[in-house]
C-alpha cells in the first residue's frame, strides 16, 4: 500500500475484526431497502461501496459471519459481538463498507437508492433513485424530493 494513497480504517463494534480501504470510494449514500433497513434494524442504511480489492481485513478474518438471501448480496458481521462490517456484492465488484465501519472516512453521500421503499423522507437536495443507477442494473428514475 502507497504512502500517497488515501486510508482508512474501521472495525467492529468490539474491535475483533479490523479493516482498511484504500483510495476513493466507487460511491456513498444512503440506501432505503427493505433488506437493508431489516438488516441494519434502522430506517437507512448509510452506505460506502469500494472496489473489492480496496477493502482489506487486517485482523480477526475468522472473526467474520456472512450471510446472503441472493447471490447479489453477501452481509458480513463479527461472531464476537454482532457488529456489522460490510456487504460483498461479487456480481458488481463493490464491498458496501457500512459507514459507520469507517468512522474516520468523510462520509459525503451523493444520493439515496431504493428511495420508492423509503419510510424516512430526507429533504436534503440529493438525488432520489426509485430503485438503483442503471449502470448497476437499476432504472436510474428518479423520484421527487
């Protein structure tokens, strides 16, 4: 890993697993799916997307539990104390480093996805995608704010 290239660093809740990125994220915002706010037992999901090979665990790699209901997304927790580290998405070659994983990332998000499913209307001027960017299979519609 450069010098010059940008880091940061997370963990679990209990601090077991360790993590880094590297560089600049592929994307950040918040997502408004059923699954994810299940998931994450909130009304949003603050989310981070790297490329796979951004993402490393530095420590506790046994530590890790993963899950999936589809082959698009894989969700990872620590088996010490539950916490909730990242979702695999192979199929797109993003890992969604739950922003609070990264508490020393600047979390700047640049849009809302999955925003028809939303049971928390945020008014922050962003974008508000029915469903995802077509580019990630999504009809990258648009709704009102």
């Amino acid at each position: 890993m450069s010098t010059d290239e940008k880091t940061y660093q997370g963990q679990c809740y209990c601090g077991a697993v360790k993590i880094v990125v590297t560089g600049d994220p592929a994307g950040a915002g918040y997502d408004h799916c059923v699954p994810c706010r299940s998931w994450s037992a909130s009304p949003v999901n603050a989310f981070t997307l790297w490329p796979t090979e951004a993402v490393q665990v530095i420590e506790g790699e046994d530590q890790i539990g993963e899950f999936n209901m589809n082959e698009r997304t894989y969700r990872q927790w620590c088996k010490a104390c539950g916490g909730h580290l990242m979702a695999r998405h192979p199929q797109w070659g993003l890992v969604d480093v739950y922003a609070a994983t990264i508490p020393s990332f600047p979390f700047t998000p640049e849009l809302h996805v999955n925003y028809e499913s939303t049971v928390l209307p945020m008014k922050d001027g962003l974008p508000k995608l029915k469903d995802f960017p077509t580019e990630l299979g999504g009809s990258g519609e648009t709704l009102p704010q």
